[in-house]
C-alpha cells in the first residue's frame, strides 16, 4: 500500500503517509500543472543529506534501485522522480522540452521545501539536470552530478531518426536496440527484460517526443552558467553517448571534475554500481577544485 501526496503550485497535503511509513519510504504524486501529476519515490526522508535523481530516455525512477537499495541505509533521504511521460508519472501530450521538464523539477524541489540538494541526472536526466541549474540559477541544488550526460547535444539526427521510426512503427525493437547497446557489462536476459519493461512503462509520444527534443535542441550555452560544483561521471565504453562528450562537458564547465568509469558503457550506476555509490557518498564531503 502506497501513501499519496497532492499539490497544487506549491501547496501539499500528505495523506497517511507518516502513519503508514514511520518517515522510512512513501511513494506520492505531486501536480505540476493542472491534469498533469508526476510519480516522486522518497526514501529515508528523515536523511540528513538528500540526492534527487533524474532518470534517463525513455526509463523511470527504478533504474537506480542498486542506489536506493543502499544509501538510504547510509543515511541518505534518495528521491527518484519519473519525468512527464515516463515511469508512474501522467502522460500527457505536450510540455517536452527541456525548459518545462526543468521547470517540473522545480515545482518537486519547491513542493518539497527541498535545499542543499546532490542533482543526480543520467544521460537525458543530466540534460534536464544542466537545463534546471541554469534556468533556475541552481535553486535548492549544492552539487551536480551528471552520469554519461546527454549533452551538450543529445542524438545526431541520423540515430535520431531511426529512433523515431522505430519508436513510432515498433516500439519493442526500437527498445531491444537501446538494452543492447547501453551496457558494456554483460547482462542476464532477465536483467534486460525488466529493463525493457521499464521502458515499456513510457508512452510511445512521449518517448518519439523527447527524441525530438534531443535531436533539435542543444546545451551549449547552458554550460559556462553552471556555478555548482559538478562532478561529470562517464563510462569508457559508452556507445550511447561518446565519452569525447564527457571530455567537452569538462571543459566547459567550471568547477568541474571528470571521473572516468573504466569496466562501464551507459550505465555505470548498475555496471560499477559499489564505485558508483562510494562516489555518491564521497560527493558529499569532497569540495570540487
């Protein structure tokens, strides 16, 4: 059983949640415009330190249960979000670009009097992550961790295209094909079944949708405005997004700090998943030269 949370703009009214979690866990939905709600998992809310993360295309929440199995015991508050479209979240038609996903983590952070916050965003979450900090001048967030971030350009219009035909005309091949190349290490079928299930949870407009948007919008400009420390997390043997982009992210970005993730492709939050947590851990007591 699941506790619920309503807010309107800024207002919210939990309902049992403390009774029926004892602040250990809660799963609520917090409205970000009128009709459109969006899932929030909150872990530990008690935790002394919090880290909100933002998932990746076209995933949920749940691509970061080997974080949330373990740092919520450390002490941690771990909040996971679905974007618009994605996960448990609603579904509706409009608002994917990068300025309206920003300002839906904005209503979460403000809804959730949330500050001092690690922004963790994976590949097209670090995008919408980088997006936040400098539309909302870094509002509530202290560091920013960006995990093999989309950015500052997503897909070239050729792999772009393909993906959107696939997405539009079949869906489960154009989902097989991300499962295979995302990870370097290997993977039980298993494994990539409820990984492509956890794609599936997506609408199919809203995953051609936010392809667009990474097709035909870029970053660039956003980064010189990044003032947070920022600790730039990219696996060696991406094929998803090219490691060079980790390179030119930390160039561009001040106050930043490139880890390399050797034995990993696109997902070293499963694929180095104990160096990947340590360095979460670490990111709260080290100061970004």
């Amino acid at each position: 059983m699941r506790g619920w949370a309503f807010t309107y703009f800024g207002r919210i009214e939990y309902l049992m949640l403390n009774l029926i979690y004892g602040g250990i866990g809660m799963g609520y939905f917090v409205f970000v415009e009128p009709g459109v709600k969006l899932y929030i998992e909150d872990l530990n809310p008690a935790g002394s330190k919090t880290l909100l993360f933002i998932h990746g295309w076209p995933l949920s929440h749940k691509q970061f249960e080997y974080q949330y199995n373990v740092l919520p015991a450390m002490g941690f508050r771990c909040i996971g979000m679905d974007w618009r479209g994605f996960g448990e979240s609603d579904k509706p038609v409009h608002g994917y670009t990068f300025d309206r996903l920003a300002d839906d983590v904005r209503i979460v952070i403000d809804t959730l009097q949330l500050s001092d916050v690690t922004l963790v965003g994976h590949s097209t979450g670090g995008a919408i992550a980088i997006r936040y900090v400098t539309r909302h001048k870094g509002h509530g967030v202290s560091k920013l961790v960006l995990v093999d971030a989309a950015a500052p350009t997503g897909f070239t219009k050729e792999k772009a295209d393909q993906l959107l035909t696939e997405t539009l005309n079949d869906r489960p091949k154009m989902m097989r094909g991300v499962t295979d190349t995302f990870f370097f290490q290997y993977i039980s079928e298993p494994f990539a079944e409820w990984f492509n299930q956890m794609g599936f949870q997506a609408a199919g407009w809203s995953t051609a949708a936010v392809i667009v948007m990474l097709r035909d919008e870029n970053l660039y400009a956003d980064l010189p405005a990044i003032t947070v420390p920022t600790y730039i997390v990219h696996g060696v043997h991406d094929k998803v997004i090219p490691f060079t982009q980790a390179q030119d992210l930390k160039q561009r970005i001040a106050n930043s700090s490139l880890i390399p993730f050797h034995y990993s492709g696109h997902g070293p939050f499963w694929e180095e998943q104990e160096k990947f947590n340590q360095l979460l851990l670490h990111t709260q007591k080290m100061v970004t030269k």
